[in-house]
C-alpha cells in the first residue's frame, strides 16, 4: 500500500508539471515515446515512471512525445496522461526502444461534496462591532446595553446597582427578561433579592469588549429561560491592547485606564498559547507513550529512530525528540525537584490511534521502539511522559537524586498520600 501511495504520487506530481531528475549507476538511457492509440500522435507531458527497485523515479514526455530515462536493467515502465488510460510495459534494458499507446479515457474523478448549515438568525438579531464601540464613549460597562437598538436604560440608584431594563415592550428589571453572558457565562444571577436574573455587568471593563451579539425575543433555546424579551451576549478581545488613558468630567467625576498585556507575545496572548498544542492531542483518540533522557545525539540513534519512523502503524504517531539543553542546564542538581539536568534531548516516542481493536498493535509498537533505544538513555526520564503501567522505578528515574528529598517534603506535608492520582511520591511509611 506504501509502494502502491508514492507511485500515485509520483505520476500525480509529473502530470501536474513537476520533473525529477534521474540518478543511476551505470546509467544507460532507454529511449521512447508516448502516442494516442486513437491516431498515433504524440502525447506532450505524459508521465513516465520507472518502477526499478523500492524507489520509483521518472520523467515526461516532450513536445514530440519522445522521452528518455536511465536504466540499469530490467526494469517495469508505466506512461500515465489525464484523459488516457495508463499503459505498463515490461523491458530487458535500455537497448531496445519502445512505445506507448494510450487508449483514451474518460477522466474520473471521485465526487465533490460541499455541505454548508443553514444559520440560525432573525431579522431582529444584530452585532455591534468594533467601529459602533470606538464611536461611542462608555463611561461603564452597562453602558453597553444602550447600543442594542430598542433597549433603554434607567439608573435610579448609585452606580453600583444594575440598571433597570426595558425591551420590546417588557419591563426586565434588572435583568429578569433579558438574557446576559460574557464570553458564554451568564451574568444573570439565579436568585437575587432584586428579582431572578439579576445581571450586575460592573465588572466587566468596557474597553476590554470586541463585539456585541444581540437577539430579541426568545429566538435561541440556547439563550436559556430568561431570554423572554431578549438576549445580549459580549465577547472580549483575545489580546489585550496596551492602553493609557484618563478623564476627567463634572461633578468631580474621573475616569482613568491601564491596560498590559502579560506574556505571550505580539501575535498570539498567553491564554492561547496554553493550549497551543491541543489540537495534536484530540479528546477520543487513543494515546501510549514511552520516553528517556539522553545524553546527546549520535549517528547510532539517529539510525534507531529512522528504522523506527519507518514501521509506524498509525498516521498519528511519532518518534519525537526534544532538545532540553541550555537555560534548564545552567541550575545544579538539587536546585529544584527537576532532576537529570545532565540530559540534552528528551526521547519520546509516542503512539497515537483512533480505534480499540488497534491498541495492541500501536502499544507493541511503541514498547518495541522504546526498549531497542533505551540503551542511548541517560537512566532517567521525563515524568510528564511517564504512562500508568510504569511504577515506582521509573518515578525514582524521573527525579533522579532528588527523589530522597522529594519523600522528605510529602512525608511532612501529605503523610497520608492524599494527593496521589499523578505519578505518586509515597510518604514514609504509606
């Protein structure tokens, strides 16, 4: 199936204009050409692969139909063009000439089908966007709501009480007939002295707020039981603008704003660069790992985790190596719990399939990569990669000369082991 994937591959790439050049021992060049069966003439580009060996290599047809290609025996010779049927041809060597004769053929090609979801929406459903914020001053974040077109706002109390609301002809107090979230939790509170649903959006920071999505009237089932006249749902901005900013107005009324963005970098915030590796791991799929410390790379390895690579039985796994080298260095031992610092790479391989009945097939794989290279290892290994079957031993290979201490401090802080569903330290006397 592998052979049978790069000839497809291969022909695909040649009839879609991509050459290879032709490397041999011994070259001798065996000389060809590629007509219609129809009426003999010359088919221009027409891809022809040389199946010699385990490594499939061609070239194309030229103007006049005629090709050569390298040979170095005997050897089978496939000429494939769009819209002809492929013909195979067996020869002794590259003495004696030949020519292809394409029969034509209809052009199949596997059904496209392109599905799109009908959206949900109403006529009353609106989203204020960044230009309505930016035009509009908010002196707080309740101010908001007067941007849906029919809601009206009265405050008749200090500013630390949700404002009364009205829409579509309902009296939603302060909040009981409109449905209120922030990046999908809800603001409206259950059970309040005010009425049920009360929805105080003080907390929220105006300037913090990207879009506005508004429904009237009990549209959504998603929107929930108290979305009778409507439902108003902010989103915040997923990176934070750096932001300075102060006034001042009457009433000895201010106003004043800092807004700092904290880690990550200038394309992408720190809360998404937390799951930045999610979408490699999906929930269902079915995972083993095996993992060492090394102490360097060398060619012997690298052969390992070539041979390795090659027999993977699931597309989702691989043999990955990590470089731990550098800054995590530069500590002693015992500087923390983190123990092998003498390591520069990090061995991991991993298994990753989607279906029950393959478990066995992708553990044995990964066991039988993981024990051919552990003689590379440094002893220890990496605790996060550690799987359920690995005991006590290999907790002790984790943290290296540390793991003494580390009984010491759960011994004084959890002698009765209740912090225990990781790769579990065992107090004294547990």
């Amino acid at each position: 199936m592998r052979f049978a994937s790069r000839y497809l591959s291969l022909v695909v790439s040649l009839c879609c204009g991509t050459s290879f050049p032709l490397f041999a021992q011994h070259q001798e060049l065996l000389r060809g050409r590629v007509v219609s069966a129809l009426d003999s003439s010359a088919l221009s580009g027409a891809a022809i692969v040389v199946l010699e060996g385990s490594h499939p290599f061609g070239t194309r047809a030229g103007p006049t139909g005629a090709f050569r290609v390298a040979l170095t025996g005997p050897a089978r010779i496939v000429a494939a063009q769009l819209g002809y049927r492929p013909e195979t041809l067996s020869v002794a060597g590259p003495k004696q000439p030949v020519t292809f004769r394409l029969v034509p053929a209809p052009l199949a090609l596997d059904p496209v089908l392109v599905q799109g979801s009908l959206g949900r929406s109403a006529s009353s459903s609106t989203v204020i966007g960044q230009l309505d914020l930016a035009l509009r001053p908010q002196e707080s974040s309740q101010d908001l709501l007067r941007f849906v077109p029919g809601l009206v706002l009265a405050q008749h109390q200090g500013g630390g009480k949700a404002e009364q609301t009205f829409l579509r002809g309902f009296d939603a107090d302060h909040g009981t007939d409109v449905a209120i979230s922030v990046d999908g939790t809800p603001a409206n509170m259950v059970s309040h002295a005010h009425g049920q649903g009360y929805a105080d959006l003080h907390f929220l920071i105006p300037e913090l707020v990207d879009r506005i999505d508004v429904r009237k009237g009990p549209y959504d089932p998603a929107d929930g039981d108290l979305a009778t006249a409507g439902a108003v749902a902010f989103t915040t901005k997923d990176r934070v603008p750096t932001t300075l900013d102060a006034r001042a107005g009457s009433f000895e009324t201010g106003h004043a704003l800092a807004l700092l963005p904290v880690g990550g970098d200038a394309s992408r915030p720190y809360v998404s660069q937390q799951n930045l590796l999610d979408a490699t791991q999906p929930n269902g799929r079915r995972y083993y790992w095996k993992s060492e410390y090394l102490p360097a790379l060398g060619a012997d390895l690298l052969r390992k985790v070539s041979e390795h690579a090659a027999h993977i039985v699931s597309p989702h796994s691989a043999v990955v190596l990590f470089p731990v080298d550098g800054a995590l260095n530069r500590f002693p031992e015992d500087h923390s719990p983190a123990g092998n610092r003498d390591a520069r790479m990090v061995l991991n391989v991993t298994a990753a399939w989607d279906r029950a009945e393959d478990d066995q097939a992708n553990i044995e794989w990964a066991r039988a990569a993981w024990r051919d290279m552990r003689r590379f290892s440094t002893g220890g290994t990496y605790v996060n990669f550690l799987t359920e079957e690995e005991g006590e031993d290999r907790t002790r290979a984790a943290y290296g000369r540390n793991y003494a201490r580390l009984v010491d401090v759960k011994t004084a802080l959890d002698p009765n082991n209740l912090f225990r569903m990781n790769k579990n330290i065992q107090p004294t006397g547990a």
